[in-house]
C-alpha cells in the first residue's frame, strides 16, 4: 500500500491504477493516515515556508474526550473582592479621622490677610491703648466667644468674673 501512496504522489501510476488506489483510501482509514503522513514528509523535504498541519481534528477528537467541569466561583475572586472593600473602608475611615481632628484642632476660620512689606520702606508699628467704659466689660465678656482674637473658642461662655470688694462698692 506505502508503494501505491508513493507512486500516486509522484504521479507515476496509471489512470485505472489511480482510481482503485483512490477507492482503497476511502475505506481504510489507516491509508488515509500514510496519505497524510507521505504529504508531510514531502512538505518537508521541499521545505516550503509553511507546512501545512492539520491538528484541527485532532485537537476537536480531544475536546470531545475532556470531561466538563463545573467549577464553583473561585476563592481568588472573592479574596480579591474583599480586599478591595477593606481597602476601601479603611480609606474613608482615615479621611473621617483626619477630618474630625483637623475640625477639632484649628480654630475658627479666620480671614488671613497678607502683608506686603516693601524693602525700602518700613513703618514703626506702635501699640495702640483704647480706653473704655467699665460698663463695657459686661457687653465684651459676654460676647468675648465671638472674638477671632482668642484662643478659647467659646471658653468665655462657661466662665463666670468674680470680683471681691472690701470696701463694698
């Protein structure tokens, strides 16, 4: 049979000797295997750029012989799921934390004005005395929370002034 491939390959057979090779091929599938492997081995010692192979059945005879499995949703998933919340839990518990510290450190917020001093010119600042009534200090403690002056922020509501007189005035 391998002689009979050859020669049909080469093209050295004649035409009814062709026709019963070709029809012995159609129903031995062992010589369809030696047809197969014959033109590979041709392909090769031609070498040619690509040699064709068709793995296509074999590749599909395999896939039908695998067994199908049914595999449940893997861990990796889901460790990478939680981590991804933990992470992102652990963000916004650190920008609360860092916002509430940042509210219960600062002051109020004050307007800051920027001064610009020139090189040349500097003026000499001196510390201006206001004198006031003594009815005053009443209106000025009770409303001494509001000052942006002091550090107290609102201190001044839970202290009460004390004065002791000797002479009863």
């Amino acid at each position: 049979m391998k002689q009979e491939i050859s020669s049909l390959m080469d093209g050295e057979l004649f035409e009814d000797e062709a026709v019963s090779c070709l029809a012995k091929f159609k129903s031995s599938s062992d010589a369809q295997k030696n047809w197969a492997i014959y033109h590979l081995i041709g392909d090769a010692m031609r070498q040619p750029e690509h040699i064709p192979a068709d793995v296509s059945m074999a590749v599909s005879a395999r896939l039908v012989n695998e067994p199908t499995v049914l595999a449940p949703r893997g861990q990796l998933v889901q460790q990478r799921t939680r981590h991804f919340a933990l992470s992102a839990a652990a963000t916004l518990a650190a920008m609360g934390i860092v916002a509430w510290m940042s509210l219960q450190i600062s002051p109020q917020a004050t307007p800051q004005i920027a001064m610009q001093q020139t090189a040349t010119q500097q003026l000499a600042l001196t510390p201006a005395s206001m004198r006031f009534k003594p009815s005053a200090n009443e209106y000025l403690m009770a409303h001494q929370e509001f000052s942006p002056s002091t550090d107290m922020n609102g201190g001044a509501t839970y202290i009460r002034t004390v004065a002791y007189n000797v002479d009863g005035k």
